[in-house]
C-alpha cells in the first residue's frame, strides 16, 4: 500500500487548511492509499509527521499558502507543493501527481 504524508496550511489557520487535510484525507482513503496529515493552524501542529513516516512515504505534499514550520525535516525529499485551494477542490489529482513526481 502507498503511504502518503502531507501538511496543509494557509495565511489565517482556520478554515481552509482543515478543509484540505479533510479533502486529501478523504481521497487517499478513496485511493486506497495510507494517508497521514499534519495540519499548521492557528492553533499550532497537529497530527505532526515523524521522521519515520518521512523515511516511509512514497509521497509527500505540501498544500500551503505560507511558510511551512520546520521545513528542515524534509530537507532529503522531493515535496510536490500545491495550493490549499487545489487540495480542496482536487486531492484525488494532487496525490496522482505527487506519485507520478516521486
């Protein structure tokens, strides 16, 4: 099985970045792919990623509208980086892409 990890985040915390994790969620289960996602919000990180399920990942994404907090820890990695917006509306597409690009 193909293990996905992404972060969401956008400018204010709130709304969106939640609707993208739901949304790239979603469509890896659909998939049928294992997905975890770490949100940045407002309310600080949640769900973080472990530099085991970056070892592990056969795919990473980034749907972010702002910088994202300790970056570093995916120095050695290829990131397929899309908008919030674009994980909304299509995560299904961005983790095909993802996986094309890895």
């Amino acid at each position: 099985m193909k293990k996905i990890i992404a972060i969401t985040a956008c400018p204010t915390g709130i709304a969106h970045t939640f609707m993208a994790a739901k949304a790239l969620e979603n469509a890896g289960k659909k998939l049928n792919y294992e997905i975890k996602v770490e949100t940045q919000g407002a309310t600080g990180i949640k769900n973080k990623i472990t530099s085991t399920d970056i070892e592990n990942a056969d795919a990473i994404i980034f749907a972010v509208e702002t910088k994202v907090r300790e970056e570093d820890r995916f120095k050695e990695r290829k990131i397929h980086k899309i908008s919030v917006k674009e994980a909304i509306k299509n995560a299904e597409k961005a983790i095909n892409d993802a996986l094309s690009a890895e």
